[in-house]
C-alpha cells in the first residue's frame, strides 16, 4: 500500500476530513502527483482528544 494511501486512512481515523483533492498539481520525481488536503477544527480536536484513551 502506498504510503500516501496510509497517510490519508490515518488522517480520518484522527477525525480529519477531506476538504480538497488537487488533481495533477505538483511534479514529485518527474511525474505529475494528487494532493489531498485534511484539516480539523479545532474544537473538533480538542473534543476529540478529552475523550481519547490515550
């Protein structure tokens, strides 16, 4: 799995969303390459990390 895949997963299971997917729009060792964008709010953060185990 690639590592870009596993980063996105880890970015939703921390409660992330998705708020962009950029298709094509950097050169990354000489090809074309997606970018996603993730992001949080942060009261959606600290709500989230009160109620964590860990």
């Amino acid at each position: 799995m690639p590592t870009r895949t596993r980063s996105a997963r880890l970015m939703a299971r921390l409660g992330m969303r998705r708020e962009a997917h950029h298709v094509a729009s950097y050169l990354f060792a000489g090809e074309w390459a997606d970018q996603l964008v993730f992001a949080i709010l942060d009261h959606e953060w600290q709500s989230r990390t009160r109620t964590s185990p860990w």
